[in-house]
C-alpha cells in the first residue's frame, strides 16, 4: 500500500454526519458508537474520518481537507445534486486547478480540486529528467547580536480520573507540587 495522508474532522452529531455524507455518495467502512463516536467514510479511493467533539461550534470550525479528483465535474454535479451544506462553485485558480469547495453541517471546508484538461500533463513528462537549473549564487547572512529569547514551555496537567478520559488534557499555567 502506498503512503497516504487521511484528514480526521470534527462533527457533532455521529448520524447526522453519515447521512450528510452519504447524500454526497460516500459509504461507510467503520462506525464506533460509543462515548467517543468516529466514523470513516470512502467515496472511491477518498476516505474521510470524523471524531465526535459535541461542542464543536460549526462558525467557528477550523477542520478541512482537500480532495485532490481527476473528474471535478462529476464531484460537483453529484454535490450539487445532493442539495447538502454550502456548495461554492468550480472556479480556476491562479496556480492551474480548477476547485469548489463545501461546506458541511459541522463547518468543515470540504475543498475538490484537479487539474484544467487543458493543464493535464501525460504521464511520460511527470516523469521525464529535470531539466538544468542555474544554482543561486551564495548568500552570506550575518547572525543577530542578541540572540532571540527562548519560547516559554507548555505546562500539560493530567486531570484527575474519572472527569475525563485517560485521553484528553488540560493545558495549564500551573503544575501539581
């Protein structure tokens, strides 16, 4: 199996989340219900996971992902079908993709993108040899007089059981004697 990077986020609600998704035409692979609810979700080979965090604000959600498609036009016509979350339209970028973006129930930013047709390379010049690139010449920077002041540590306390799970932490400015 190649390496590949898989984006967990937030949501609130455990079936509320499957049946948004699963409107967009993702399935479900895994479900735990339980006091700390995850769910992962494919659509092809895209896989989308999700942690239950029940306070979560949706306005001021900060999870997100980019799905990197081959077919953007199928992506969006099948989100715009399903009639789910804010759907912003397909708009080209300035560095070549073309991308729209979703927002979900949770305020997840659901970004698809791929490359213009126009843009696409085949695959026999991915792959070709670099080509020569003149080197930079050399830069000497000076150090600075006074050296920066070092950050100040993160004090981490573990609560106490049975408040919270052995999972969870509390930052603090004080540490137990």
């Amino acid at each position: 199996m190649a390496d590949i990077a898989i984006p967990t986020l937030p949501m609130r609600d455990l079936a509320k989340t499957i049946a948004f998704y699963k409107a967009l035409g993702f399935k479900v692979v895994h479900v735990h219900d339980g006091e700390l609810p995850y769910v992962i979700l494919a659509r092809g080979a895209v896989e989308l996971h999700f942690f239950g965090m029940p306070d979560l604000d949706p306005e001021s959600s900060y999870g997100g992902c980019y799905v990197r498609a081959d077919d953007i036009d199928t992506w969006f016509k099948s989100f715009e079908e399903a009639a789910v979350g804010t759907l912003h339209p397909i708009d080209q970028k300035p560095w070549g993709l073309r991308e729209f973006a979703l927002i979900d129930l949770d305020g997840n930013l659901i970004r698809v993108g791929g490359a213009a047709p126009s843009a696409k390379v085949a695959a026999s010049e991915r792959t070709a040899e670099p080509k020569a690139v003149k080197q930079p010449e050399t830069v000497v920077v000076s150090a600075p007089k006074k050296a920066p002041a070092a950050p100040q540590p993160i004090k981490i306390k573990r609560p106490k059981a049975p408040e919270t799970s052995p999972d969870e932490y509390i930052l603090t400015d004080q540490l137990p004697d």
